[in-house]
C-alpha cells in the first residue's frame, strides 16, 4: 500500500490505492511521450490565466521558469517518472511544486486532466501528422522520378494477375503515386479536424474562471477552440479517423509490396531490389530476401487491428469522458511509429528500385497482350467489336498452338481469319504500337506518362 497524501487527488480517499491496481490504471509508462505536448499546453494554459488576471505576472514568470526546467531534465533523461503519480500530466504538475511551490499548485486552476489530455493528443497528432505528410510527399517524388525515367520502359499490365496489355513502368509507378496522393489529401482533411482545441472545457462543463479559449487557442497554433465542452473531452474520433487514413496508406503500401515481392521473386524477375534493403538466409546461402516490402506487408495487418479496436474502445462510451479513453494512446503510438516508418523505408527504397527492361518486355510479348489490339484494329476497319473478339481469339489459339506470337503470325494466316486485315496490321501488334496508341488523358502512352508526371510536379 501506498500513502495516498502524495496523489492530487488523495483528499477524498480513506484507504491507499491497492499497489496492483495502482499499476493497472497508470499511463504514465506510456504516455510520457506526450511531454513535450503537456509542457507546452501547460505554458498556454498559465499565460492565457495571468493574461486573464487568474494568475499574477510573478507566479506566471515562475511557472514558466519551472516548466523550462522540466523540460530539459526529461530530454536529458534525468526526470523521475513515478507510477504512483499515474499519469505524464500529474507527473509534472507534482514536479513543478516541489521544483516552485505554491505557483505550481495554481497550474491546474480551470483545467482538468480531460481537457488537458486531449490537447496534448491532438497537438501530438498534429505534428506527426505533418511529419507523415512530409514522407508521403518525399515517396510520391520517388515515384515520380521513376515515372519520368521510365515513361516508354514497356512491361506486362495485368488483370487477375494474367497478363493483360501491355503498359509503361513509368505509368505503373504513376498508378501508385494517385494512390498517395489520395492519401495526403486524407490526412490534410483529417488534420483541420484535429486542430480544434479542447482546452477550457476542464472536467466536462467548463469553468467558473473568466478564461479566454480564443486566445489560449491562439497560442496553440489551434484553428479554434472546441465548441461544446462535453464534445471536447469526450470523443476521440479524430484518432480514430487518423488510424483510418493511415490504414488506408499502409493498405497501399501493402499492395505496393505484394507487387515488388512477386517482381523481385526469380519467377517474375522484373526488378532488382538493392541488396541494402533486402537480407539473407541462415541456411540457405543463395537467398535474397525482399524483407522490407514483406514486412511493410505484415505491418499493414497490425494498424488496421489498430483501427477495429479504437472503434470498439468508442462505441460504448455515454458522454462524457471515461477512464476507457486512456487506451487510444497505444494503439495510436503504435500507428504512428509504423506509419512513419513505413513511410520512411519504402520512400528511401523506391529510388533504388532498378526494373529489368528486357525480363518485362518479354513477359509482355509472351502474354498476348496486345490482343485487344488487333480487335481494335479489325473494329477500325469495320468488323463488329463481338466479330473481332472472336477473330482474335481464333488468331490467339494459332499462336498458342503454333508457339508463335501475334506479331510472328504472317499476314496469310491473318487475312485466314478476316479479309479485313492488311498489311498495316503489324504496327499495332508491337508492344511500342500499343501503348504508344493508348494516347489520351490518363493513358499509357509515353506521351502522356510524361504530361502527367508535370501535371504530378505541379499537383504536389
Ligand atoms: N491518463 C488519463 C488518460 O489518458 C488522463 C485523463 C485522466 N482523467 C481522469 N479523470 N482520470 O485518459
């Protein structure tokens, strides 16, 4: 058992807290991270109260004083963190009074760790969530980079992982930089909803102290503050809604990294990964495994778990705040760390990425993926689009019989099949004929691969 005298709140309490339920309710192991949040929430607090006469000058100076302090002990790892004190915020509220005595008790006047803790997760996430905006912008430039260099290397698009038509690397990458790009926006509208400060709303009705939340929020960097008091203390659906965005990031880098292990395997051979982002086998010397895009894979599963559970925690919540929010920093830390990290990983791979040129032209010529476009071709000159799959088809079954590819049919054997084919046809059986066809607005051909990686620079 332990002395409740030393808690702020033990004046209520006739007997000690148990010691394994003290424990079990603490946060303070992993919320400490929020310090740097809660000393700054603190400083705007204490000058919105001098400003509002609530505070002397004096014991504003001294609190000010105090927190600087704190602030370097804990970044020099010289900070006691003590369970007993349960939370980061009653840690340094404890350490400000030993360190300034009664100016520190004054603090909390017209606070409550409710609002107090969700000021400090939201400028938390705002700042990771511009740290992650800066990473998604550095991946999308990769992409794009690679866009631009490879806007005529032809490969192998597919459907139901068959090969389908042929596309350019460069437009492959362009795929996945619209992806991201839909991400940023997501994240950019999450942030404006985080950037609302809870501040003032104290325990959950506000205070009876004639405070100032314009200009306490106006110290924040906050966009306003919140505008019903039992809201602001309560949901945490901005968390929720930042693990959303973030499972849908990972849900692309996800897919990104399915693609780049099937590539990099020795069956596909399309891409060499670098060897500084892969690693090796204990047992087996020839191995070189694409860990990073596996891992980035694995790593998806968990945010998304993340995502479940934040709704679950939520869902039975009455208004207004309960101890159950406590568990949202967990999971949102852990999303956050992998995001960045992620993020980070697949934004310094992707520039390494080298395509194998020739592996994916191949692929693309063995496939019949230029199918589509001799139909297209027997369409132009009059056949009934129904007329010309079933040509095709019957030309397709040729080449697979025959081992040969369309554009290793000859032109009697074509004209065999419909009398509307022409000598012209072999122009448009080349992998170079069929891209470079696909020549409008969002298309494949080079043309346009490289009008829309300056459409992608500007969009940015
Ligand atoms: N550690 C708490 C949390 O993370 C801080 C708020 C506690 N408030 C309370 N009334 N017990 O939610």
């Amino acid at each position: 058992m332990t002395d409740n005298s030393s808690k702020p709140w033990g004046g209520r309490f006739s007997e000690s807290t148990d010691a394994f339920v003290e424990t079990f309710t603490a946060s303070v192991a992993f919320d400490r991270r929020l310090y740097r949040y809660d000393i700054e929430g603190s400083r705007a607090h204490a000058r919105m109260l001098a400003r509002c006469g609530i505070l002397s000058e004096d014991e504003l100076a001294s609190i000010l004083g105090g927190l600087e302090r704190i602030e370097k002990d804990i970044e020099a790892g010289e900070f006691e963190w003590s369970v007993a004190l349960e939370d980061v915020h009653m840690n340094i509220e404890a350490r400000l009074t030993e360190l300034i005595g009664e100016a520190g008790k004054k603090l909390h006047t017209g606070r409550s760790r409710n609002d107090q803790v969700a000021t400090d997760l939201r400028l938390y996430l705002r700042d990771r969530i511009e740290a992650s905006l800066a990473e998604l912008k550095r991946l999308q430039e990769a992409l794009l980079d690679q866009a631009e260099r490879h806007s005529d290397t032809i490969m192998p698009g597919f459907t139901h992982l068959q090969v389908a038509m042929p596309v350019t690397f460069g437009h492959h990458m362009l795929a996945w930089f619209e992806n991201l790009q839909r991400d940023r926006e997501r994240l950019r509208d999450c942030l404006g909803r985080v950037n609302v400060m809870p501040l003032g709303a104290a325990a959950l009705a506000g205070t009876s102290f004639p405070i100032d939340r314009h200009y306490t929020a106006e110290l924040l960097g906050f966009d306003a503050p919140a505008e019903n008091s039992l809201d602001a203390v309560s949901d945490r659906d901005f968390v929720i809604e930042f693990v959303a965005c973030a499972s849908l990031v990972l849900t692309h880098l996800s897919r990104f990294s399915e693609e780049l292990v099937l590539w990099a395997s020795a069956q596909f051979d399309f891409v060499d990964l670098p060897d500084r982002f892969c690693t090796g086998s204990s047992i087996m010397p020839q191995k070189k495994n694409p860990d990073v895009p596996e891992l980035v894979r694995g790593k998806s599963g968990r945010v998304a778990g993340h995502l479940s559970g934040l709704l679950m925690l939520m869902k039975g919540q009455p208004l207004a705040y309960n101890k159950d929010n406590q568990e949202d920093k967990e999971p949102l830390f852990d999303t956050v760390d992998t995001l960045l990290g992620c993020l980070r990983a697949f934004a310094d791979m992707v520039p390494a990425i080298q395509p194998k040129a020739d592996n994916m032209r191949r692929a693309a010529a063995s496939g019949y993926s230029t199918a589509t476009d001799l139909a297209d071709y027997l369409v132009r000159r009059g056949v009934a689009f129904r007329d010309a799959h079933e040509i095709v088809g019957r030309a397709v079954r040729l080449g697979i019989d025959s081992g040969r590819d369309l554009a290793e049919i000859g032109l009697e054997e074509l004209q065999a099949l419909s009398p509307a084919v022409g000598e012209d046809v072999y122009e448009v059986l080349t992998l170079e004929g069929s891209v470079s066809s696909r020549d409008h607005f969002g298309g494949t051909a080079p043309a346009q691969v490289k009008a829309a990686v300056e459409r992608a620079r500007q969009r940015l």
